[in-house]
C-alpha cells in the first residue's frame, strides 16, 4: 500500500496504528449522545481529542446505533455545519464527515473536511460515489448486514470474516468503477454493525481475532471497537464501557 495523504497529513501505512478521534454530534448515540450538541462544547472536545494524541477526527450528525432511525438532509446539517465550520479551522489535523448522504458530504467538503466515512459502502446514496470522486478524497468502505434500523435483528454468519472480506471486496470493486482511486479506499469490517454479541456467540471478537486476513483486500483497515456492547458482554457487565 502506498503512504496515503489525508488534507495535510501523510499517513504511513504499516508504520503504526493511527487513532481516530470520535464526535458525535447527536442526540441519541449510544456512548456520548448529547454531550456535544453545544457546537462550543463540540469544538472544545474536537481540540482536546487532538491534544491527547488523535491524528484524525471524525465527526457524525446521525446515530446509526441499532434500532436507530434515519434524520433529513437538513436536520443532519443543523447538526453538523456549525461544529464543522469551527473545527475545521481550528484544529491541524484532518478532518473526516461520518455520512452516507451525498449532500452533507457535499456541504461538509466545501467547509474543508478531508475524508469521507460512509457506513453504507457507497450503497444508500447513488451520488456519493460521483462526489467523492469529483473531489478525488479518502473513503472509508464499511461492512453492515441491513441497515442500523435491523441490523441486528437476528444477523447470521457460516464464516463472518469471509463474509465480510467478499462484501468489502464487492464494494470496493465498485467505487473502483466509478472511478474512484484505489488507493484512497480504506476499509472496515464494522465492528457491531450487524454482528452477533452475547449469548457464546462473539462475531467482533472474531474478526479482532483475524483481522489479519482483512490485509487480503489491500487496503488500509479502520475499526471503531471503543464502548460497544460486545466489550462489556465480554467483560462479564453487559453493557458498553
């Protein structure tokens, strides 16, 4: 994999594990919803999150934890734009806009963020694929069975790790297809996005387990596996840390 620039950053593949830095800018997300809906407070945390180390922030307007349903256009971009236009300018590392709707990510562009993150894989929207090309940015391609709405209603495997390598190796054959550089794709297996917790069945712990074999797909790997479910299932409290 070649060294990958992200605004003003050059990320170096294999080197180390670079951090993300989560903001969620919602009400309802499952660890920190309504924390940060003050675009004051929201800025603050994207400055702290920067100070303690992170090398991109990535920020989102819409909970997609599960049972969650979808928000407009423009109430995601009540959310967003004003913690955008600030934390844009004020921090020095990237900037990445959690989105699978072509128009906020369009607005979030024009406002300086650097990357785009969509858990849908390009598959909600038909003119994300087209932008993102047209701006020539990084892409996150994430695994998810279903939507947030019903992904976990009853999700099932034979191998999850296969599953979810012959998925990604789908979707990033199409962003390929149109157009988009193979270089800029980064993927994501989707740690608690329609994977199986509790019960003795541990899908996230399983893929942590072989994420290796996701390097078959070439591409550099992003997973989220902070306060999710299965942490505390696995922990014995069961709930997120």
């Amino acid at each position: 994999m070649k060294d990958l620039r992200i605004g003003n950053r050059i990320f170096r593949w294999g080197e180390r594990t670079y951090i993300m830095g989560i903001l969620n800018v919602t009400p309802d997300s499952f660890s920190d919803g309504g924390k940060y809906l003050d675009p004051d407070r929201a800025v603050e945390r994207a400055l702290e999150m920067e100070r303690e180390g992170a090398d991109i922030i990535d920020i989102g307007g819409e909970s997609t934890r599960p049972g969650s349903d979808r928000i407009s256009v423009d109430e995601e971009l009540r959310r967003v734009r004003p913690v955008l236009e600030e934390v844009c300018d004020k921090v020095s590392i990237p900037v990445s806009i959690d989105t699978y709707k072509s128009k906020v990510a369009k607005v979030a562009i024009d406002l300086g963020v650097d990357m785009i993150n969509d858990i849908s894989a390009l598959r909600f929207d038909p003119d994300m694929a087209d932008l993102v090309r047209e701006h020539d940015l990084p892409i996150v391609l994430m695994h998810m069975k279903g939507t947030p709405k019903d992904m976990q209603i009853n999700p099932y495997y034979d191998d999850v790790v296969h599953e979810i390598i012959s998925f990604l190796q789908e979707r990033k054959s199409f962003a390929i297809s149109k157009g988009i550089d193979e270089e800029k794709i980064i993927v994501d297996p989707g740690i608690g996005f329609g994977k199986r917790t509790g019960g003795g069945i541990e899908d996230n712990c399983e893929i942590i387990r072989r994420l290796r074999e996701l390097k078959v797909l070439g591409n550099p790997i992003l997973i989220g596996p902070s306060r999710k479910t299965f942490i505390g299932n696995v922990c014995g409290d069961g709930k997120q840390l």
